[in-house]
C-alpha cells in the first residue's frame, strides 16, 4: 500500500512544498485538502474518493475548492468529504459562501464517526480527537500486520490523550511546525516542537517516525534538527512533497 505525501507544510505553500495532504490512491482516500490536493488528480485509482479532514483551517480545506480540476474527467461514483459535524456549517457558510466560491463542487459531507469507518480493503480506520483551536482530530488505520497514524495540528506531549490511540503503529506520520526552543508558541498556536514530538514517538512504541506540517518559511533541506533527538526516537524522516512510502 503506497503513501503519497502530496503536501508537507502549514500556514503556506513554499516554492518546495505546499499545504496538508495525504494519500493513499489504492483505497481512494486522502487525508486532508491543502494546496497540495491538486496533485492527486493523476494519482486517482479509484471510483470513490473519501477525504478525511483533520480540521477546517484553511491550509487543510481551501483544496476543497479545487476538486473541479482534481476530479475533470474523472469518472467518480461518489466523492464524500469526512469531517467534524460542528464544522460542515462553517465551510457551507464560507468556504463555499457565493461571494467567494459560488458553485460548490460535487461532493457530500460525512460528519466524522466516533466508530471505526471500514475501508474498502476491509481495514479499519478510526478518528482520535486531538487539542488544537477550534477542535482537529488525528486518523488511524489498522490492517491485520500493520498499522498507520496521522496526526497533524496538535501540541505534542507524551501525556496527551491521542498518545494512547497511537500505541504500537507501525508508522507514525506526526506534525513537527517548530524546532525546539518555540515551545511558547507551540503552545499558543497547537503545534508541536522536535523533541515532544520524538518523545511521543518512542512512548506510542512506533516502528518509524515522518514528519510533516514543517514551518513553510524555512526551505532548507533538513528544516529541523533530528541529530538532536536521535537518542529520543530513531528513525525520523522529514516527509518532502512527492514523496512515496509503503505502509
């Protein structure tokens, strides 16, 4: 099963990447809609596509409004678009507001489920509540030898509560907007420093570790400094845009 990291920073695309989005074309699923969702279009297997949003800030949902171009041509049965009940308003209401969008593209929304969503391999993918303002979640799916977690937009800490719903996941792909030193900030905007995020890491018992939603103003090679935390958790990979990995 491959993933496709199709966006790997927050807040803004950079000229290396652009905003959240994941996906895993064999099962039609993407996880979260940033800038970068315009590159799925070519990575479409399939004749559903559920998206899964973590939360409705706009570099994880402006993308929405890009699935005319994403789905031309595209023979789709259906396209349904997973999220927060208490949110579905909020992109209706704006997102999709006839002053700034006026036809909205041909989709349904699914409010998120508090019970494991059944995929079409026969996995099972559950959503875990994680703190950040104005409310996100994380995802987990579990195939019967192996196990994958996103969990983006939160402030990581080894007492979090979403620690315990990532235990033992095979691979763990984990926001990292901060080098150590911001923790302030961290705090204030629900993102995570580099060392927290290694420590979850290594408490949840991950097999390896990726990292993404990095600070889109440092466009250097390594934006983060993983030689510092490789007592903490081994192996770290700073996820790049177009990057493929099995799962």
């Amino acid at each position: 099963m491959k993933l496709h990291f199709l966006g790997t920073t927050g807040y803004h695309p950079n000229n290396q990447r652009q905003t959240a989005c994941l996906m895993l074309p064999e099962l039609g699923i993407i996880f979260d809609a940033g800038t970068g969702i315009f590159r799925a279009r070519d990575l479409i297997q399939t004749d559903t596509l559920d998206i899964f949003l973590t939360h409705i800030h706009l570099d994880h949902c402006v993308g929405l409004t890009f699935l005319y171009d994403v789905l031309y041509q595209k023979e789709m049965k259906r396209v349904t678009v997973h999220l927060a009940e208490d949110k579905i308003e909020s992109i209706e209401k704006h997102l999709f507001s006839e002053s700034l969008f006026p036809v909205k593209p041909n989709f349904d929304f699914q409010p998120l489920s508090d019970r494991p969503v059944t995929l079409s391999d026969g996995s099972q993918l559950n959503a875990i509540p994680l703190d950040h303002p104005g409310g996100a979640h994380g995802f987990r799916i579990n195939w019967p030898d192996r196990s994958c977690a996103y969990i983006t937009d939160t402030t990581a800490s080894v007492d979090a509560d979403y620690v315990g719903a990532i235990g033992n996941v095979n691979t763990l792909i984990h926001e990292c907007y901060f080098p150590d030193g911001w923790e302030p900030k961290a705090k204030l905007t629900g993102h995570s420093c580099l060392t927290p995020v290694a420590e979850v890491a290594a408490t949840a018992n991950a097999d390896r570790l990726f990292l993404v939603h990095v600070n889109p103003l440092d466009e250097s090679p390594q934006p983060l400094d993983l030689e510092s935390v490789s007592e903490i958790f081994t192996p770290i990979t700073i996820a790049e845009d177009h990057m493929t990995i099995e799962v």
